[in-house]
C-alpha cells in the first residue's frame, strides 16, 4: 500500500470516528452546532496524522502544518468563545423542527459525518503537500501559496474582532456591521478562509499535486452558494432591517469599494 493511501485511509477512518463520539456527545447536549466546532480542529488532525505518518517532514511541510494548526485553532476558538452561554445554532434547531424525531440519528449522517468527509476532501492539498516527497524546497508559487495563506488568516481574523467589537455594543442587535472591513466586503470573514484554502491549493501544485484543485473549488462552493453566503443571507434580513440597503452598497464576497446609494 503507497503512502499517499495510508495517510488517505487513516485519516478518513479517523474522521468518522471522531464525527460517530461527537454525534453522541450532540446527543446528550441535544445540541448538533456543536460540529461546527470541530470544523476546524478536523483539518488541523488531518494534517497531524498525515505528518505522523511520512519519513521526513520538510520546511515547507513544517509551514503548512503550522499555517493549518493556527487556521483551526484559532476558528474553533473563536466559535467555542461566540457559543458560550447559547443553545444550539438556529439552523441546526430548525432541522430538529423539521424532522421531529428522525432528527436524531439522520444528523449522525447529514451533520457529523458529511462533515466528516469534507474535511477529508477539502483537506486533500494539505495531505498531498504532505506526502510528496519535495525536499526542502521551496519555490516561488509556495512562497505566494504561504503568504496567501497568512494573509486569509490575518483578513478573517482582524474582520471576526471587528464584528465582535460591534455586536459587544449595546444598541447594535439589529443594526448592520458597515465599517473596517465589512465596509468592503458583506462576508470578510469568508473571503479570508476562501484566501486560505487557495494558498494550501498553491503549495500543493508546487509539490506535483495540482490534481486536487477540486478541493479549494469545493470549499468555494461551501463558502459563497450552500453553508456560507447564500445560507446567512437567506434570513438576516430579518432580523436587521438595514441590511437590504447594506447589500446595495456592498459586495458580497470578493473587498471592493463601496457603491454609491
């Protein structure tokens, strides 16, 4: 068996079964949200377990690793913090509504483990960089690959301190975030992550892996059309009056400047 399908196998298997104890867990907490929480710690274990299982890990391995690590610690962080206090996630809570009690054991399969698996999926560049055999290499698109890496990292995390600050203030429950970088963006969050995911698809190219470019296209999909704008935007309207007139002004995903009203 290659390399590049034991560290495949393995992590897939450890995937579904972390999901399966996390499902129970949801269970007993009655509360599904808690896989979002996971989201990022998965891709950080996909990458460990990768790493524990080459010969060598080279300077280039060493930086994707740290770059994920930080990008899943620092999500799951931020989402264990934001959910303190709340119970679960409206949109896992209207699942449970509409499925009454077939919720339980279809979130085991339509929450824990598809997330499970696109983890796995979207993971693929960071796994292949990982067991390519490159040396220590580093070429000029890894060098470009890291930095928009760093740079999503950075754009998302200064854009989730932003919102943090305005919904802290008394007053703002239904008003619109329009300032930093939600002045030039409705979803700055998201376009750093999409940064992220395109920088470790970069690396990976470098290292002979330019196949797995499905991967970056799915997180983009998840991003802009299914779990991330699309999904958001479909009820904030009403909760924030504003926001309609917001998304005249403002793109939706990729920074630009504002449009005139």
């Amino acid at each position: 068996m290659s390399l590049s399908t034991k560290i495949l196998l393995l992590n897939l298997a450890v995937l579904l079964l972390l999901t399966l104890l996390l499902w129970i867990v949801s269970l007993w907490k009655r509360d599904a949200s808690i896989a979002d929480q996971f989201w990022g710690v998965g891709f950080a274990i996909v990458a460990w377990v990768a790493a524990y299982l080459v010969d060598q890990i080279h300077s280039i391995d060493w930086a994707i690793l740290g770059l994920v690590t930080i990008w899943g610690a620092r999500l799951a962080g931020y989402l264990t913090w934001r959910k303190l206090g709340e119970g679960e996630d409206r949109r896992y809570a209207e699942m449970r509504r509409q499925h009454g009690g077939r919720f339980w054991w279809l979130s085991l399969f339509t929450v824990f483990m598809l997330q499970g698996v696109l983890i796995w999926f979207i993971s693929l560049p960071v796994q292949a960089t990982l067991w390519a055999a490159n040396g220590n290499r580093i070429q000029w698109i890894d060098a470009v690959g890291i930095a928009l890496c760093v740079f999503g990292i950075s754009y998302e995390t200064v854009a989730d301190l932003q919102l943090t600050r305005f919904k802290a203030i008394a007053g703002n429950e239904r008003k619109v975030m329009d300032q930093g970088l939600w002045r030039f963006s409705r979803h700055p969050n998201y376009f750093g992550d999409f940064c992220v995911w395109w920088g470790f698809y970069l690396v990976a190219a470098s290292a002979g892996a330019a196949w797995s470019i499905a991967s970056p296209l799915a997180m983009s999909l998840l991003l802009l059309r299914i779990s991330g704008v699309s999904l958001l935007e479909s009820t904030i309207s009403d909760r924030r009056p504003e926001y309609d007139n917001y998304k005249r002004t403002t793109n939706a995903f990729f920074p630009w400047r504002p449009r005139m009203k």
